[in-house]
C-alpha cells in the first residue's frame, strides 16, 4: 500500500510547500538581512564587505551546491534546470568575485580566525548535502540556494553600488521554470521529503551566517 501511495503522489504543492520554506525560513526573514544598517549608515560599508567576503567563502568556491546536484542529476536524466542554474549560478560566483576585489580586506573583528573556520565548516556542511546519496537531497538543496539567493542578491547589489562596480544581470532561472521543475521532480513522497530536507539544511546554513555576521558587526561597535 505505501508503495502504491507513492506511485499515486500528487506533487503539484510542492513547489508551495518550498517556496514557502524558503519565504518564512530563508535568509528575507532575517532580522540582519532587514536591518537598515546593513546598507546604510557609517558602518555601512564595513557590514556589506563583511557580507560579501563570507558569502564568497561559502559560495564562491567550485564546484557549487547546484553544479554537484546537476552533476548527480545528469546521470538520472534530470538535469535541465539544474543546468540552467548552474550555469546562472557560475555568474553569480564572478559577481561575488569580483566583488571581493571592490570591497577590499575583510573587515577586521575579533575573533576572526573562528569566523573563518565556522563559515568554512558550513562550506564543507553544504558539500556533503549536495552530495547526499539520498535521491532529491541534493536537488533540494539547489532549489534553496537558488530561491534564497533572491533574498541575498540585494545585498551584493547595495556593495556594488557601495563600491563603484555596475551591477550584474539576474540570469538564475524564472519562478515558473522553478515551480514546473520541483514539481516534476517530486514524484514521491520520498522525493519529496528529501527535497524538502535539502532546501531546510541550506536555509539553516544560510541563517547560521547572518547570525555570524550579525554578530561581527555588533562586535566591530563596541
């Protein structure tokens, strides 16, 4: 019987389900991420070069969340939106890179060597889920990374405004190819669950970092 219900799965709320995770649990819900002081201000300028340098140590490094979840994909014959986002999130990197230039050194606050090796950590911890063996981890992990970098994105275009650079054109794929794909993909509960279960995990990774650097720029006050 549970196998049949799995056949029989109706999977067009999933992509509600995700999308609400990542609007109520993802990093537009954060308090740092809506703080005025973040983009404006005296302590402005030292917050978004903060926000940019980590944000390269746990995205900027190859491959990506969704090129190891495309790479899975691709031996599964799932792999055409993850392509998409994969080549999107690639440019992504070269903004965050090149805006690491702009920015200039990291801030300085104390405490520096354990921020580095926690964002690191957190690195290393969005590796492994990407590379989970457990059929949609993976790809749910990408799907969180995508829709949540529409919260992050901002952010990096208030720095390169901040810092003289034009900004990059959004590429990352539309919402309806976004809904259509999730949907598709969730053709279990099974799958579905574990979707769910990656785009959770990097939602918390993405709030363990505005934490920290919430944290840095109250420590850079005092």
């Amino acid at each position: 019987m549970a196998t049949d219900a799995m056949r029989i799965h109706n999977s067009e709320g999933t992509a509600d389900l995700i999308y609400a995770l990542a609007r109520n649990d993802g990093s537009a819900h954060h308090e740092y991420v809506n703080a005025p002081f973040l983009v404006e201000g005296a302590q402005s300028s030292r917050n978004l070069a903060d926000a940019v340098h980590y944000l390269c140590v746990l995205h900027g490094r190859l491959p990506s969340v969704v090129d190891l979840a495309a790479m899975k994909a691709g031996r599964e014959g799932l792999s055409g939106w993850l392509n998409e986002a994969a080549i999107a999130f690639a440019l992504e990197r070269t903004y965050l890179t090149r805006l690491v230039v702009a920015v200039g050194p990291m801030p300085s606050t104390p405490g520096q060597a354990d921020c580095e090796a926690a964002v690191v950590s957190q690195h290393h911890a969005l590796e492994m889920l990407a590379r989970s063996e457990r059929h949609g981890c993976a790809i749910g992990a990408a799907v969180g990374l995508v829709l949540d970098w529409a919260a992050v994105r901002p952010i990096l275009d208030a720095a390169a405004a901040r810092f003289g650079l034009p900004v990059a054109e959004w590429r990352l794929p539309p919402d309806s190819e976004t809904r259509a794909f999730i949907n598709r993909i969730a053709d279990t509960y099974t799958v579905e669950r574990a979707m769910m279960f990656g785009a959770q995990q990097l939602l918390a990774q993405h709030r363990g970092l505005w934490d920290l650097l919430e944290a840095r720029s109250t420590a850079r006050q005092d």
